[in-house]
C-alpha cells in the first residue's frame, strides 16, 4: 500500500469521487490548489482512497465558516473529501489513509466534519473526539477533532 502525496494531478483523486462530491470541489479546486494537499492510497497502481487536507476554509465549510476559520486559527488542519470506493471497503483502507496522514504530519492536530451521523464511530475509533453538531449547507453536521499537542 503507497500512500503519496497526488495535489499537483489532482485528477487521479477527482475521478474516485462520485459525482455529488466532484461537484463540491472540482470546480473550486483552482482557489485552493495553493492551500491544500491531496493523499492518496494506491493498492498495484490503482486509486483505493484518498482525501484532501486543507489549510484555509475550504468550500463545504462555507455555511460555518467562522467556526471553520476558528479551528484553523487555532492550527488545526481540515480533513475533508475522504472516500473510499464502495468496491475496496471492507479493507481498513480509511483508517489507513488516516495513519498515513499522522505519519506524514506527525503532532499536528486535525478536525473534519461528517453529514452522515453513522461515521461519527469510525472516526472516534481512529483517535478524534465529537466536539459539537453544527448546522451546513445540507442539514446537521458533526465536527470532530484530534487532541491538540
């Protein structure tokens, strides 16, 4: 499993989001290709995850975006866009994507934002804390976060 940095080809990582997704960041990936990075895992050369970490408030923190801004004042980085194609589930593929990434940036604190409920769990399982619910573009959304150095 290769876990490499892909931000300066950002179309490897696009292409693994479904089509909802690639509408939230596609069209916005040129006002932050200078302020972002993008990971992927790579299992015999193909695309089994990734997700982008962002260093401003990216576009679907916009409805909060004070409280994204705060986090980032505080140094945080915000982890979003993290997919796993539904085929290569099943694999521990985000959890290892997460590892990689603390390994990449070891001691720095990390947040992201969820808008499904249900994976609140994974990420507790993998070291973040539910800090509040949150109101976005598309209902409630839970913020979790990583304990600060």
């Amino acid at each position: 499993m290769l876990f490499k940095e892909t931000t300066s080809d950002p179309g490897q990582f696009f292409e693994l989001l479904p089509a909802d997704w690639q509408a939230g960041i596609v069209p916005y990936w040129p006002d932050y290709q200078e302020t972002a990075r993008i990971f992927i895992l790579e299992k015999n050369q193909e695309t089994v995850g990734g997700g982008i970490v962002f260093s401003t408030v990216s576009p679907d923190t916009m409805a909060y975006r004070e409280e994204a801004q705060t986090w980032l004042d505080r140094g945080y980085l915000y982890i979003a866009f993290l997919f796993v194609p539904e085929k290569f589930r099943g694999q521990q593929l985000g959890t290892k994507w997460l590892q990689s990434l603390h390994r990449q940036f070891p001691g720095q604190p990390f947040w992201l934002s969820v808008e499904d409920k249900g994976l609140v769990y994974f990420y507790e399982k993998n070291g973040f804390t539910l800090v509040k619910q949150v109101e976005g573009e598309w209902g409630a959304e839970w913020i979790l976060a990583t304990a600060a150095p």
